[in-house]
C-alpha cells in the first residue's frame, strides 16, 4: 500500500507558481510538487528556461546583428563578418542556467523553506484533493492537501501532419540549444514565436522560410498592423503564406515539407524545421477530470474571476490555478498576476480580489517591434459604440525622421464621445515600451483628452507619436 503524506497547500509548477511560498505561509506545510519543462525537465518554468527570457536575450543579439543591413542610408558601413553561434547559445545559457540549478537549491534546503517539501515529477489527480506523484526515478508518491494551487503551464503542440513528429522537428523547447546554426530554417506558423525566431535567426544569417496558413503573420494582431509586418517580413525572408501543409519528411540533406495552396501542390526544402503553431495547457498530464475539473476545448482549466477551478460550472473548494494551465492569454505578466491574486486569495479569503479588472497587453519582439492592448479597430466598431481612430506613422513625427522609419505606425481607438481608450496598436521601433503609456492610461481610466492635454510630451523624442495619434482622437 502506497504511504500517504497530508499537507496543507500543494502547489504544482516552477514557473509563476515557484513565487507563491514565503513567510506569510510559514505556518503551513507546503509541498511543490514540479515535473519541470523542455526535454530535460528543469526546474524554473518556461519563462526563464525556455521563453520570455532567453529569447529576448537572442532577440537583443540578432537586433546587433541586423544593423548592417540598415546602415548605408545613414552614411556608414557596417559588416557582419562572423556569427558564432556557441558563443552567443552558451553566453545566454550561461546566465540563466545558474539561476535555475540556484533556484532548485533554494527550494530544496535553505531554511526559508522550512516548511516547504520540494518533489521533482509529474503529478496526477485521484480525487478532488488527491495527487499520485510520478518520481522520476519510477517510484509513486500519494499526496493529499487542503488546498491545491495548480501552476502546471503549457508546452509546444505538434500539429496532426503526416510525417511531422518522425521528422524530429524543433520546438521553442529545443531550438535555442541546437549545437550550430543551419544554412537554412523552415518555420511552420506565424504567430509570436514564430516571427521572433524568424528575426533571431534571419538576422544571424540563416536562410529563413517562413511558412503561414492564413493571409497574414500574426493574426491576433489588429488586421493593419497585422498586414504591414506581412508586408516588411515579406521583404526580409521567404514567407509562404495561404499554405497548409500536408506532410513532413526528414530527407538526407534535411525536412522535406509538402503543401497545398489553391489546389496547387508546393514543396518547400529547409535544413531544419521549427515548429511553431502554439502551445496546450498541461491539464492532461494532470489527469485533471479526475478532479471533476471542468476543461475547456482548448484544454484550459477553468477558473472563475477569483482564480478558483471550477468543475460542474461550480466552484471547486481549495482549487486554485493560474498562468498558462488556466489563461487564454498565455503571458508571463499575465500568470505573475494571477500568481498574487491567488496568494492573496488564499491568504485572505473574506476579502477576494478578482484577476481580470485590467486590460491585458501583448508585446512580439520580432523587427519591427509589435505592441497592442484592448479592442482592435475591427471589434470596436462591431461593438456597436461609435468611435474614432487616429492614426499616427512613425516618419512624421520629428525622431521617427532621425531614424528614417517609414513603415511605423501607432493606431489609437477611442470612443467619439468621451475619448475612452478602447485599444492601441503599435508597429515600430520600441513598440513594447511605447504601448505602457497607454496601457496605463486605459488602466486607471483615464481618457485620450486626460493624457493628451495634462502634460508635457518631451520633444523630440519618441512619445511624440502617441501624443500625435491622440490629438486627433480629439478634433
């Protein structure tokens, strides 16, 4: 008979959910229970590992390495002579591997975890309050808990293509530590993954094919800038779009893929293959209906506006979850919210604070950067209010000249009448640090006249083409 130990909390995943333990909860027994991400299970979450932060670090890398090609205008002339691809893997991995194998320790013996039990494998609902943990040494552990915060995340998904999982593709898990770079790279889908790593690895001198289902690279986007970084990612790389892709296959010099586009067969050839259609939740490898958790169509555990799992479209006592297991959103800002709505929830429990009062931004870091929050322009006026849009282009605003960016823009959507931020757009240089002014703005209420007319705007610096896309929400 396997030995059942009891805790207070059990908490699963490393990644937003590694923030929930600390001296507020000193007085209970918590055990984290963590399976880890990628191909060798580290600890951390996806975020340091595998995500946000190692991919900026190589978007930073392939911004240096793309400014020769935008040099010559400016009167220089600038050469990428040589890219050594170790080097900049192990300079980035360098850093972060430390923290993790730190973090891990952490966790495991200093005396701020008193309290805290650290077990390493897959856990898996028997009950509404019951886990069986899957060591990775083949042993079982049974764990019960009064309350159970569920941080589990997402990993990559593998579309149902014929031949694609025997072609060994990468995935974001796998792409990052490839032991050199290829002469030339295929990646199939176009949302934020994807066209970042199309900047990284076109700007180190791959050859890069980018391949899309629909008419656009990044779809979620407002459909105008949506439409411009197709444009601008068109004349930058190989970009097949329109094109679904019917079957895989690992050749002698490569991944051979087949596609279909209006009825006409294509065939596209790529040293490597990155696959990058998106990610699932990790409630199957929860096993979460044994739970009587409700999930929904896209695999997402269902929360209500508290963060608390459902399950018969009610609340489940003691169910907690948070970040990707549970979020459409899929965002690391978004889970580390989320992570404090439930700690203090737990914490406090007469006084509920809900997870969803703010507007959500997203931010790409492909070339140009790509920025956006609340309603595209599209949904906004199929919402039936009336309103207005300004629109502001990167080249007529006095530092968009010094730069000679002719293809930004920032798109502002307002209501005609009280000059309520409705949703912002940015397509440009620094478009994800731009984008906070509004963000902001639209999370304390105040309105594009509030912002546009209280303050100065330093001139002539790059705010300026907010400020411009405001004053004529206000004509």
């Amino acid at each position: 008979m396997t030995d059942v130990t009891h805790y207070d909390i059990a908490l699963i995943g490393s990644g937003s959910a590694n923030s929930f333990p600390g001296p507020e909860f000193i007085d209970r027994s918590i055990v984290q229970i963590d399976r880890g991400v990628g191909p060798d299970h580290v600890f951390g979450g996806t975020c340091l590992n595998l995500g946000c932060i190692p991919t900026k670090m190589f978007v930073h890398t392939a911004n240096l390495a793309a400014t020769p090609a935008e040099s010559a205008r400016f009167g220089l002339t600038e050469q990428l002579r040589h890219v050594d691809w170790p080097a900049i893997r192990d300079r980035i991995f360098g850093r972060i591997d430390p923290i993790i194998a730190g973090g891990e320790e952490y966790r495991r013996a200093h005396e701020d975890n008193a309290n805290l039990t650290l077990l390493r494998g897959t856990a898996t609902f028997t009950g509404a309050k019951s886990l069986r943990v899957h060591t990775p040494d083949g042993g079982e552990r049974t764990i019960t808990a009064d309350t159970i915060v569920l941080g589990a995340g997402s990993r990559p998904v593998l579309p149902p293509i014929d031949g694609l999982a025997d072609a060994s593709p990468h995935t974001s898990d796998t792409i990052m530590r490839i032991a050199q770079l290829p002469a030339s790279l295929a990646i199939l889908g176009s949302g934020v993954i994807a066209v970042e790593m199309a900047h990284v690895f076109a700007s180190l001198g791959v050859e890069v094919t980018l391949i899309a289902r629909s008419e656009r690279v990044l779809s979620a986007a407002d459909t105008d800038v949506s439409a411009r970084l197709t444009e601008i990612l068109g004349e930058r790389l190989h970009l097949e779009t329109r094109l679904s892709t019917t079957s895989v296959h690992r050749t002698d010099a490569g991944v051979q893929l087949r596609g279909e586009r209006d009825g006409t067969e294509v065939v596209l050839h790529a040293e490597e293959l990155l696959v990058a259609v998106g990610r699932r939740p990790n409630s199957d490898l929860l096993e979460a209906p044994a739970a009587g958790i409700d999930i929904a169509d896209d695999g997402r555990v269902e929360v209500d506006e508290f963060q608390r799992v459902l399950g018969g479209g009610g609340v489940l006592e003691g169910l907690w979850a948070l970040g990707d297991l549970s979020s459409a959103h899929q965002l690391k800002h978004v889970a580390n919210h989320e992570q404090r709505i439930v700690r203090h929830n737990i914490l406090h429990p007469e006084q509920l604070r809900r997870s969803d009062t703010m507007p959500i931004p997203s931010g790409v870091f492909t070339h140009p950067q790509v920025a956006w929050v609340g309603l595209d322009e599209e949904t906004a006026r199929r919402s039936g209010r009336a309103v207005r849009v300004g629109v502001q282009e990167y080249a007529s605003i006095a530092y968009g000249w010094a730069m000679e960016d002719t293809t930004g823009f920032a798109k502002i959507i307002a209501d005609a009448e009280t000059t309520e931020i409705l949703g912002a757009h940015i397509i440009g240089p620094e478009a994800t640090t731009l984008i906070q002014l509004l963000i902001q703005a639209m999370s304390t209420g105040q309105t594009a006249r509030d912002i546009a007319t209280t303050q100065y705007w330093i001139h002539p610096a790059m705010p300026e083409l907010i400020e411009n896309a405001l004053l004529q929400l206000l004509d």
